[in-house]
C-alpha cells in the first residue's frame, strides 16, 4: 500500500510505500476510495491536539470497499462499501459508554489521530464502527459527509428546534449543514471571513437567506448559532447575535483561545456548548436522512500524493466547500 504519512509534527506529509495492514479479530481492511481532507487533520499536522500517535497516516472521512474481513466480523461482506468516521473505537465499559455517551468514551481511539486513518491506498478499522453506505452517490460526494456532516448534524441536534441559525465559518461543514438546515424549515445566516463576497454568494446559493461577515451582526437576533470557526474571538461575537435564552455550540474539536467578555452577553440564560467527537447513533440518523435532504456537497478532488498542497488549500481557503484526496 502506499500513505501520506506524518513523520513529525509540524513537517509536510511524505508519500511511503508500507506493507498492506492485515485485519485482526473484529476489524476490516478497506481499499480507500476517497478521503475528505479536514480542518482537524490541519490540526493533527500542526500539533495543536495532544498526544497524537506519531508517524500517523492521517484522514477521518473516509469511503472505501472492503476487502478483508478479520477473524469474528459479522454483518459485513467484501466489496461492500462503507464509510469509516472520526470516531474509530471506544472501550465500551467506561461510565460515558455504559449511559450512552461513547463519543466521551475515556479510552477512545481516533481514526487519522491514534490509529491510522485514509490518506492512503488501504486502510485498517475496527468493523463495529464502519457504516455500511449503499451503492447511491459517489465516493468523493460522500466523503465529507463521513465527518463535516456527521459533526454538523450533531451540532444541528445540540443547537435545539429554533428557526433562526447562524453558521460562523462558511467551510465543508456549513455547506453541508445549511442544506439540511433549509430542508427542515430553518432561516440560515451565514458567517464569513469579513469581505469574503465569494463565500457569502456561496452561501446564499445554498439557502442561507442572509450573509456577511463574522464581524457583523444579523438582521435578527439568532435563536442559535453553530461556530465551525476555530477562532475563541467569534465566541462573544455569537452571544451578541443570539436571542435570550439562545444558544451558541462550538463544533470543532480545537478553538484558540477565548477572550474574556462581559458577563451581561450570556446573561438571560444563553448558553454556550461544545460538541466532542459524535457517536455511532449520531451516525446511523444522519446517514438514514441524508438522502432525503437532498444534499449536494462540493469537492475538489486531489491525487493522494498531492495531500499536502491539499492541506495548504484549505488553510488558505482556496475552494469553496471540501477537499478529497482521490488514491
């Protein structure tokens, strides 16, 4: 097989030739058909997530065919195509797996984080949190909804039933999400980088029924607002949009810091959330639903040896939806 691998933090990724993975008991060997390439794995790159598994082949949104079965695997069959999330394994017994919380599971591995992910050609996972996809949609629409929408939908369920949504960071997962979001009925504003008029009009293309910029505010008070954004400066940006009683959910898994700001801004019982990683339930409901939202994703494919100018692109904000490295 052959991986994108990450040698050392902080370094670009080198294209390695390895010896195809053999899957052990309860896991799967899939042949990588597309990988999404997202801001997280900017994040592992850059070392700003602790104790990442070095060298690391990164890449959490992946689509694949199998094509091993380890010793016990059951429910799964070669050549059927799945789809392999962030979350790559929980321990099962801890006090958050046992009352249904695995996605804080205390001994959680991480797909691209501590056990290799799908910037590569093959990859190996533990068959219980494989998604069995179908045959409907291409590999490269649907790779960005394996993390973008999966994180998106749970952020969507977090931010509560109301009708008026804002999305700070028009990315890979707003664009998702602002689809599901207009099919269910909600009002989406978008947030942008201040003066990106190309993102906005990308928005509104996709529902939103307003946009600017993240140093704006909307023409209404927000009943939620969803920060895709890693930047903690949004944060008090957001409280002041949203309604009393509102509520403002940080989605990624890294932010910088948030600044201090008056305490009058979460007073009238707003609230501000996070989401942490997502669970196989999370899973199972979006991926049942997303046929019917309709959803369209926009790609932009890369060879797996260009995962590195991929990276860069997303840093700089080169393309308007998601990445996907195409082995």
């Amino acid at each position: 097989m052959h991986a994108m691998v990450l040698k050392k933090i902080g370094t670009a990724l080198e294209w390695t030739e390895l010896a195809d993975p053999q899957p052990g008991p309860g896991e799967i060997r899939v042949k990588v058909a597309a990988c999404g390439v997202c801001r997280t794995d900017l994040h592992v790159v850059d070392g700003e997530l602790p104790n990442p598994k070095v060298p690391i082949i990164p890449g959490h949104e992946v689509i694949g065919r199998i094509d091993a079965l380890g010793a016990g695997v059951e429910g799964l069959r070669i050549g059927e195509r799945v789809g392999l999330p962030w979350l790559g394994h929980t321990c099962g017994v801890c006090p958050y797996c046992l009352g249904g919380q695995e996605n804080l599971c205390d001994h959680p591995v991480f797909t691209g984080y501590t056990r290799d992910g799908g910037f590569a050609t093959a990859t190996i996972t533990d068959a219980r949190f494989a998604f069995p996809l179908g045959e409907a949609g291409s590999d490269e629409a649907l790779a960005p909804l394996l993390c973008a929408g999966l994180i998106g939908w749970r952020s969507l369920v977090l931010a509560g039933d109301g009708k008026r949504l804002g999305l700070y960071g028009f990315g890979a997962a707003a664009h998702i999400l602002a689809q599901v979001a207009a099919r269910q009925g909600r009002s989406v504003y978008a947030f942008t980088r201040p003066g990106d008029k190309v993102a906005q009009a990308f928005a509104r293309s996709l529902g939103a029924i307003w946009a600017g910029g993240s140093d704006e505010m909307p023409p209404e008070p927000l009943d939620a607002a969803i920060l895709f954004a890693a930047v903690g400066d949004l944060v008090p940006l957001a409280l002041m949009a949203v309604r009393k009683g509102g509520r403002v959910v940080c989605a990624g898994i890294h932010m910088s810091d948030i600044p201090s700001f008056p305490y009058r801004l979460l007073w009238e019982e707003r609230q501000l959330l996070s989401v942490a990683n997502l669970t196989r339930q999370d899973g199972i409901d979006f991926l049942r639903q997303a046929p019917s939202f309709g959803i369209v994703t926009k790609t932009t494919g890369y060879p797996l040896e260009k995962a590195n100018q991929a990276l860069a692109d997303l840093r700089a904000g080169r393309f308007e939806g998601a990445a996907v490295l195409l082995p």
